[in-house]
C-alpha cells in the first residue's frame, strides 16, 4: 500500500482551522422536537465523543514519539492538533445544549481521567506504541461509522454540521494513514521496529512482556467501564447499544481492513485488538439483550 507522506503532510498543514472561527453563541437550529432530557443525552453523547477524541490526540501524540522519520512524525504532530481541536470543538458544541463535563456520569469521566494519567507512561513504552498504532483505526472507524452519524441524526443544527464536515474531511486523512502504517507494520520486508530509537528497540526485547499486557488489559477494561457507565445512564446511548444499523456498518468496514491493508493480518498487536473487539461485541451483546 502506497502513500505521499509529503503530499500527505502538506494535505493536512493546508487543512487546519480553528475553533474561533465559528460564532458558538448562535441559537440551536433542528432541535425543535427534542425535550430537555433528550437534549442532554445529545450533549453528554457530544462530550463522550470529545474524550475519545482527545485519546486520540495522546495515541498520535505517542506515534510521533516513535515515528521513524521527520515527516512522519510532522504528520502525527499535526494530527494531534487536529483532534485537540475537534475535542474542543464538540465540547463547545455540548456547552451550546446546556451539558458540561460534570453531567458526564461519574464512571465515565473517572475512566477518562485514569486514561490521561497514563499519558506519560506511554511515552516511555514502545508496547503501547505497537498496540495503540495497530488498534486506533478501530476506534476511528467506530467514530466515524457510529457516534458521530448518530449525532448527526439527532439534531440537524448548520453549525453542528459544519463542524463535523470538517471533522470528516480530518478523519479521512487519519484513516489514510492508519491503514499505511498497519499495512507497512505487517509487510514481511519491513522490520519497522529497526526503525525504532534504540531504547525502544532495547525496551521490545525485554522479557516483562506479561506486565504490558495486563497494563493494556486494563485500558481496554477502562474504555469499555466509561462506554458501560454511558450505556447505562444515557438512553441514546443504551438505544445506539441496541441498534444493528450502525453497528452493522462498522463491523462491515472493519471486516474490510485487510482488503485496504492486505498485510493487516500478519500484526499480532491488530489480531490482539481485533479478539479484544470480539469480546466487547460479546459482553455487548448480553447486557443489552
């Protein structure tokens, strides 16, 4: 799988925008026929969103850490701005309904704070490296394909829209790169971790792998305890839980990452999250039966 890194950074530095170029104490438009409690769950569903994204900006953050090149990490650096700036984005747009981050139920926002405390122990790793940049296409796509066409749906509002129109055109070049990179991480000619720095080639031949694993074990526990606390609490979110026809459109994209990314199935950190998936689905799938 080919890619311009060049054209790609260049793509990305010529599409950037601000927050402040929107006028956020314009009236809601399209929410005529939601109630104050569906108005929250819209804002709290906006703010959830904001929080993976902001996961996000940390895993591109940490890509950049690691990035075998200048251009490459230039591009993760800018990717990062990009979803700071969308997470922003949607907390303004929750703000605009009447919904804070104290709204958020307490689990959810507990789980999004443990998260941001790991920050700085990611940097010094190279494991969650390999698994972050193996696993985040799932999460985009599930960005993509479920939370936010959703929120699409609940409220046609102009500004609302705009937002998210840039923040699709955004989202298109961060796919992009996630199914280079994971492609390129499974190509039997590639040895992407001699492209390491030294310590985190000397880190990835460390034998305490079994501490990695039960560290990232408890991330993923972390990100499916906010998605439970939100399932439970706010019924949009509990109905989405329920609805096949997003669900069923995210599964379908995932099942087509190899066909994007022939070499995905040769990464065992992608194999991982994708048997990780699997088991969300199936929790899933027994306590919103």
């Amino acid at each position: 799988m080919d890619l311009n890194l060049e054209g790609m950074r260049d793509r990305t530095a010529a599409g950037q925008w601000s927050v402040d170029e929107f006028d956020w104490s314009e009236p809601i438009e399209g929410a005529e026929g939601l109630g104050p409690r569906q108005l929250k769950d819209a804002g709290q569903m906006l703010l959830f969103v904001s929080g993976l994204e902001r996961r996000a900006a940390r895993i591109f953050d940490l890509c950049a850490h690691y990035a075998p090149d200048e251009t490459t990490r230039e591009i993760y650096r800018l990717f990062y701005e990009d979803e700071i700036r969308h997470s922003e984005a949607e907390t303004r747009l929750a703000a605009r309904l009447g919904v804070e981050w104290k709204d958020l139920p307490r689990p959810t926002r507990m789980a999004f704070k443990s998260m941001d405390r790991l920050a700085d122990w990611e940097h010094r790793n190279p494991f969650v490296y390999d698994m972050a940049s193996s696993s985040i296409l799932l999460f985009e796509l599930a960005l993509d394909g479920i939370l936010i066409p959703v929120l699409k749906e609940r409220i046609k509002d102009p500004l609302q829209n705009e937002i998210f129109r840039r923040i699709d055109v955004d989202e298109s070049r961060h796919l992009a790169m996630d199914y280079w990179v994971l492609d390129r991480k499974g190509d039997p000619e590639t040895d992407w971790r001699r492209e390491l720095p030294r310590e985190a080639r000397e880190q990835m031949r460390n034998p305490s792998v079994i501490r990695m694993y039960a560290h990232l074990g408890e991330l993923l526990l972390t990100l499916l305890a906010s998605f439970g606390a939100m399932a439970f609490t706010v019924p949009t979110v509990r109905k989405l839980a329920r609805d096949p026809r997003h669900l069923d459109g995210y599964l379908a994209r995932v099942r087509r990452i190899p066909h994007k990314a022939p070499n995905a199935t040769n990464v065992e950190t992608f194999k991982m999250s994708m048997k990780g998936l699997e088991r969300i689905l199936k929790v899933g799938d027994l306590v919103f039966a």
